[in-house]
C-alpha cells in the first residue's frame, strides 16, 4: 500500500514592506510553490527531479534545496529519523524577491509536520525553515518564511530570542507584484548596502515603520500610504533595478497607497485598497518596463492571511 | 469689569520611550504646569513673575519664555493682535527631561485659544507650542509638545510635512518615573550622540518600535514589555545619569515591564500593569538613587489620556 501523500501550497512573500527593512513582511495569494510529500519506509529525504516553471536546474541534493534542508532540521528537532520522498513544483523564481526559496521550505516542512500528525506548532516551524534560508542567502532570516508559514503581515521583533509578532491589518488590502525578468541574488543585493547609516534616516525610517503598523492594525489606509517610504534601502537598491524610477512613478500615478522593493529585488510591489486599482496600477508598471524593452511577469492578489495550507492537487 | 480669564493643566511628558527616539511621546497625570491667563484691552503678551516650586529666575521676556513665544505663535497664525496676561505656575523642573518647556509652551497656548473662542483645532496648536521648543532646546520638537497637547501617546510620523499619530494604548498602562536631582541641558545630551549608527543597531531599534506600537494598540502587555528596549541612544545618555544601570535594574527587578531614560534625561521612567507595581518598582528606584547620595523626586501615574485643559484653580 502506498504510504500517505499530501500536497501543500506555500505563498510569494514580500520582504522588508518599504520603511520594514529585516523585520516586516506579509504573504500573497498568487503565486506559490507546491510540495508534495510522501512518507518513506526507510529513513532518508529523497528530493525527485524538481517541476514546475522555474524546476529546472534545481538540485535534488537534500542537502542543497531549501525543501531538503528545512524537512531535515524539522526531523532533527523533533528527534525523528522518518523518511520522506518531495516533489517540489516550482513557480517562483529564484533571486525575485518574492521569498522563492522561503515559499519551498515553507511548503515542504509545513508538509512534513502534517504527514507527522502535527507534532509541532506552525510557528515552531519557521526555525527550521529558516535554517533553509542559510543555503539560499547567507542569512537565516525569518521575514519571508515567517509570513510564507503563517500569512498575514508578519513582524520579526527580535532574533536572539526569535519573538515572531503577528501584524492584523485590514481586509481590503490588495496587493500588486512586478517580476521583472532579471535576476539578483540576495547576496549581491546585500552587499552593497551600508553598514554605517545616518541618524536623522533612521528616525525617519522608524517612524513610517511605525507609522505603517499603526495603519494596518487601526485600517488607517491614508497612514499606510504615508508610512510606505524607504529613505534607507531603496535609495541604494534601486539601483540595481532597471526602470525602478518609472514603474515606481506609474504605481503612484495610479492611486497605489505606496510602492517599493519587494525583498531585495528586483520585484517592485505596490499596495492598494482595491482590486482594480491593483490591477491598473500593475499594468502601468509593466508597460512602463515594456519600454526600456523588458518583460515581467505580473500578479495582483489580496494580502494571504493563512500561509502555508494543504491543498487537493 | 475683570476680563475673562482661565486656567489651563498641561501635563509632562516622556520623549522617545525607550525604542523611539525622536518619534514617540506619552503624557502623564502627574505633574503638571499650569497657565492662567486673562485677556488684556491692549494688544501684548505679558507674563507675570513665574510662580510655583521651579519658577524662580525664569524669564518674564514673552520672547524668552516658552509660554510667551508659543502665544505669540498662535497669535500670528490666525492673525490677532489680542493681547494676554500670563501667570505661570511651574511645576516642572527645567532639564529634567519630563517635557517641562512643552508643559508650560502646551498650557499657555490651549489657554489662548480657549479664551479666543477655540479658532483653532487642538492639533493646529502643535506647532505653535513646537516654536517654543525652538527656544528651550534648540530644535522645534513635537515628541513632547504632540502629547502634551493631545494626551496618550503620539507619534511624529514626519515633521515636513509634519503627520502626528494618536496611538491607542491600553487603559491598565502606569507610569513611574523619577527625576534625579541632577540637571541635564537637552543640547547637551543632543551633542553626544553620534550622527552616525549602525545599520544592525537601526534594525533592532526599528524592530523594536514596530512591536511597541503593536504591544499598545492591542494591549499586548509582554509584547511592549519585550519591545521597550533602546540600543541606540540609551548605552550613550545613560553615562550622563548617576546611578543609571542600578536605578534600571531595580525597576526590572520590581516587576515593570520596561524601563528607560525620560525624553534626554537625567529623569527615568518605568511602564507597569499596575499600580502598586508601578509604586513599588518606584520607591526601589528612589532607593538605588539614595544609594548614591542622590535626591529624587517620584511620580506615579495612570497614562494622561486628556492631555492640556481646563481646569478649575
């Protein structure tokens, strides 16, 4: 008899939100990767040839591929030496800024704990995911896998100890994401930030921070607007992204509440309070890369606000 | 026949709160600076000897007063050449840290306006109490003046233009802080601080704020206990304060959920649940001062929800 399968979709996510630099983000509906998971009878975790849109070239080394390494601190953590086969369909491309590999790790250790009959919490899963983003960026940051695990706009308060600190925020909050088609690694994004930042920025960083997480808990969408600035990263950024300017401009133009770099880039999102302003918005932004002769793939969807779930596939 | 006159309570106030340096203010009941002012038949500002404990050898020049300056503020901004009589009693300590400039500059312009007939809304009088602080620090600050004026907490989203936020807190949210005999000039503690951080700190900090300001709104009490923690500006100031570190853990020690310098200082303050946490956790604090041969005052209070008003006197 064939052991038990399951299937989990795992969301997009955006990092830093603007003026949240490692410490925000929040999950989308569209896209996401899906694992499916199968118990084994010997030990071992066995990653089959990856599918899906961007599977291609993916290592199937356990070892290598985010999905492999977050079901293996999963087993660790909980002491078990269970087998597992993943099939990972994947639809988020690598070095997007949409939390690629956090979506597969999420997906593949929220699979694990299922097939396990649930023997940790949610949350207690994003240290194991986390330690899946080691491989994929250098870090183990929790900002993507965090919401991609529980949805909804997720805050990182602290490390050492990990304090995860779920941000409600309102319902009519749509979300647009441009993947223009270049690709950045997170490491290089990284690099050329400074280590040394000014003062008077930082105030101003963190009051639109606080600014933001006053807005998305009282729905104080004008406050959400005002707050989504970065004077910080994006200014550095940016850089690296061409067009980043014009699609900014053609959100704004558009009535989107703000627009920035989704993670490290070079995905742009923007926020609005309805669906057909996301869209519109979304469409102006891709004409506007259209321009300078770049395509991009686009989506428009509400904020997720249940992360990693089991789905029929 | 006398003319109309009025008297006007306007609360001290903490800056900054720990992980919000130049963002976020609180107001307390007590104590407070209180304005009387009567209307004169002649255009003018003239402010009567100041009275009160720390009135003393405080200038009666309506243009080196805080009080005088923040009137004639408002005056210029709806075009009167009304003029007042101001008897100021001061309550607060000068240097202390507890916002005793925004007080009195709060109190005296609410007192105009009420006996003006109220041209203007109470957060139009903001930056006409923010002139004042010009002239008592050195910069036009809103942190302590926003509170004062309002009530709750406040943040300064952004001073051009300026964006003032009413954070909602909890009800069950005390209040303790002790001001240490010592004076400290808010220039002076400015010009310590270094215009350059580094970008790890800001992230801490800014983290920080993001879960105080969640902590508060949906009175999450551990949340903001955990989130009131300062890394950037607390390890420098608190060189200048006698007894900081000792003072600091006392608090801790009494159970309040956190504890740090009360705008720039020398005065401490303390968030607690309770009262009699709050009243015992003081009373240690005081004791750790007189440890060292230092005199204190203490004060111990719900959060000031009402900001500047009328009072009977």
């Amino acid at each position: 008899m064939a052991n038990k399968s399951i299937s989990v979709a795992a969301p997009a996510t955006v990092a830093n939100v603007a003026c949240g630099f490692d410490a925000l983000g929040f999950a989308v509906n569209s896209p996401s990767d899906v694992v499916t998971m199968r118990m084994l009878d010997e030990p071992g975790i066995r990653i089959l040839p990856v599918r899906g849109p961007y599977g291609e070239g993916l290592s199937t080394d356990p070892a290598k591929n985010t999905a492999g390494v977050a079901v293996a601190s999963f087993l660790k953590r909980i002491k078990s030496i269970q087998g597992f086969e993943i099939i990972l369909y994947k639809n988020l491309p690598l070095g997007s800024g949409l939390g690629s590999s956090a979506a597969s790790s999420a997906a593949a250790v929220f699979a694990a704990n299922e097939l396990m009959g649930r023997p940790l919490a949610v949350e207690a899963l994003i240290p194991c995911a986390m330690e899946a983003e080691k491989i994929a960026c250098g870090a183990a940051h929790a900002d993507n896998v965090a919401p991609a695990l529980l949805g909804g706009f997720v805050l990182i308060r602290s490390y050492e100890p990990l304090d995860i600190v779920h941000i409600p925020c309102p319902e009519n909050l749509f979300c647009t994401l441009l993947h223009p088609h270049v690709e950045l690694r997170t490491e290089d994004s990284r690099k050329i930030l400074r280590s040394e930042i000014k003062l008077i920025d930082a105030i101003t960083q963190w009051s639109n921070l606080a600014g933001l997480i006053a807005g998305l808990i009282t729905a104080n969408y004008p406050l959400i607007g005002r707050s989504l600035q970065d004077v910080i990263i994006e200014p550095i950024r940016s850089v690296l992204i061409p067009g980043f300017d014009v699609i900014k401009q053609a959100a704004l133009k558009n009535g989107v509440l703000g627009c920035s770099i989704s993670g490290s880039g070079p995905s742009i999102f923007a926020l609005s309070t309805d669906e057909a302003t996301a869209n519109k918005a979304g469409q102006a932004m891709q004409q506007a890369l259209s321009e300078i002769d770049l395509t991009s793939d686009l989506f428009v969807s509400r904020i997720n606000m249940h992360g990693a779930q089991v789905i029929k596939f």
